[in-house]
C-alpha cells in the first residue's frame, strides 16, 4: 500500500498545534513552530483530535471531547500454543463471551500463531479517573479482583493473568452535529470513534476515504464550474458529511448497543440469552453493515455535490 503513497509528500514528527481558516486555504502550525498552508485539511488524528477540536469547538464545545463509555477492558497477546492450554478447541475462531457486566473478545492473530484478547468490565459505578488519557495502569491484584468471585470460569481467570495491569477505557463519539467546517474535515476516529462491538470502526474510516476521494478527484477534474473554489470546497464537504454522517454514526450508535447486550445491560433483552441471539441473528441486524451499497453512497455523494452548485 505504501507503493502508492509519494513519499516526498510525508513528514513524520509533527505535532498539529492549531488551525486557522482563511477565505483562500487553511494554516497548520505545529508544536515545532512550523506552518504549512493548504486548500483542504481533511484531519485523521485520532480520538484526540486537534481538528475535531477546531471543527466543532465554536458551535459544539459539548460534543469535541470523546465520551467514556463507563466500560474498560485489559487486553493481552500469548502465543497460541498457551491459549490452547487453556480454552482447547475454542481458540480455533474469533468468539464473544457474554456475561453480567463481564466479557471477553479473543480472536487469533500473526496468521494463528498468536491468541489476543479482551477481558471487558462494564461498571456504570466506577467513573474514569485517568482524565482524557484512555489508559490507566493499575496493579495485577486490581486487575484480578474485576473478575474474581462473580462466578466466572477459571479458564478466564487464567487468561486475565497473563494480560498486562493496563486498564484500556472504552471511549467513543455518541454525537457529531457535523464533519467538516468551511475547508476542514475529519475522517475515522477523529469523526466517529466507535466502541469496538461491531470490529466495524476502522472499516467506516476506509469508508470515508473512499467517498471523499471521489469528491476531492471531482474537485481536481475541475468539473464543476459553477463558482470560486470556496464554494465548490464548501460543495464537496457538505456532500460528504450528508452521505458518510448518518451511515458512520448509525454504526457507532449500533456498537454501543451491541456492547450492551453483551454485558447483559440491554433495556429489552436483559440477560435472556435466547432474545439477544435473536436480536442479533435476525438478518435485518447486520445487513446494513455488511452488504451496503458503497458505488451508490459515491454516486449519492457526487449528485448532492452538484445539487449544492445549482442553488
């Protein structure tokens, strides 16, 4: 993949600082004290954005940071041969483990030769004392006592002991009145970071880079000729955000309601494994996720593009 990137056009170590829209470009100064100008700032840092922050802080300041999810998990990574030795056969595929505000997500990685894992906790009572920081580091005795005397299979009481006494808090964006603003744009986790229920979040970051680059390729072609660059920049945006919006956020909302049935904290089906497996066996479930129609979401966000020229 990186055979198609041109590398001259990559710089590493930079630290974006603040952001400043003119009518004509937008200025970029980082934390070196060095500045860069361009047409469009499309801003893929991550769920501690400094251009969600620039976007949204003006109109939305409610809704820059990351919301915790009142969820966290301890992850590991072991050779397959000792996940063997402890969960046999079930280590063969990806599974989800239910439980009363206790999971557990394991799937093999490195072509099988490796098991990752995440023991999740699900405690509405135990606010995130780490601040904005995602992590935080507790003792391996805190990190047993999550799991201990809940009447949880030893096997995962095993698993857990070989996971790292990081505490990896579940954090996510509920709620993005918008993508963009004038020349700049966010893109995956910076737009939607989504709790990871549906494995789906980095899926709908590539999403969105599929549609803005055909909406960036119309731009360049220079097809539309109906005023200044502003307004076809301001065009292109706004198709963007009315097609890749609602599908990315309806995959974050669908994620967090996943999560919820898998801690047993689902309003309709509760701990009634019988009605969870028929909410989510139920074809309708996943279909929009799987089998959406990605060449009509380009053709949906092109002809919204020109509908914005003709007014």
């Amino acid at each position: 993949m990186t055979s198609f990137i041109p590398m001259n056009n990559v710089q590493f170590d930079k630290r974006l600082e603040d952001v400043q829209q003119c009518s004509d470009k937008v200025i970029l100064t980082f934390a070196d004290g060095k500045t860069a100008d361009a047409s469009i700032l499309v801003g893929s840092d991550g769920i501690q954005s400094t251009v969600r922050a620039h976007i949204l802080r003006h109109l939305y300041p409610d809704q820059v940071e990351p919301v915790y999810a009142d969820s966290y998990c301890y992850r590991g990574v072991i050779p397959i041969a000792e996940a063997q030795e402890i969960l046999g056969s079930h280590t063969d595929t990806a599974k989800f483990y239910f439980g009363d505000r206790r999971s557990c997500v394991a799937y093999r990685i490195s072509e099988g030769r490796e098991f990752n894992f995440l023991l999740c906790v699900a405690d509405a009572s135990k606010p995130w004392r780490a601040g904005h920081t995602v992590t935080e580091k507790v003792t391996h005795e805190q990190m047993m006592a999550d799991f201990q005397d809940r009447g949880i299979d030893e096997r995962f009481l095993r698993l857990l002991s070989k996971a790292s006494p990081i505490r990896w808090g579940f954090f996510h964006h509920l709620h993005t009145p918008t993508y963009y603003r004038g020349r700049a744009v966010l893109v995956g986790d910076s737009a939607h970071a989504s709790l990871p229920f549906q494995a789906a979040g980095a899926a709908q970051g590539v999403e969105d880079a599929l549609v803005l680059s055909e909406l960036m390729l119309k731009l360049a072609r220079g097809s539309c000729d109906n005023g200044n660059s502003e307004t076809q920049i301001s065009a292109a945006l706004g198709a963007y955000d009315a097609v890749r919006r609602p599908r990315a956020q309806g995959q974050l909302s669908r994620a967090a309601e996943v999560g919820q049935m898998i801690h047993f904290q689902h309003q309709e089906v509760g701990s009634d494994m019988t009605r969870i497996l028929g909410k989510l066996q139920n074809e309708s479930f996943f279909d929009q996720l799987w089998f959406h129609d990605l060449k009509k979401d380009l053709q949906l966000a092109s002809q919204k593009m020109d509908e914005c020229l003709q007014c």
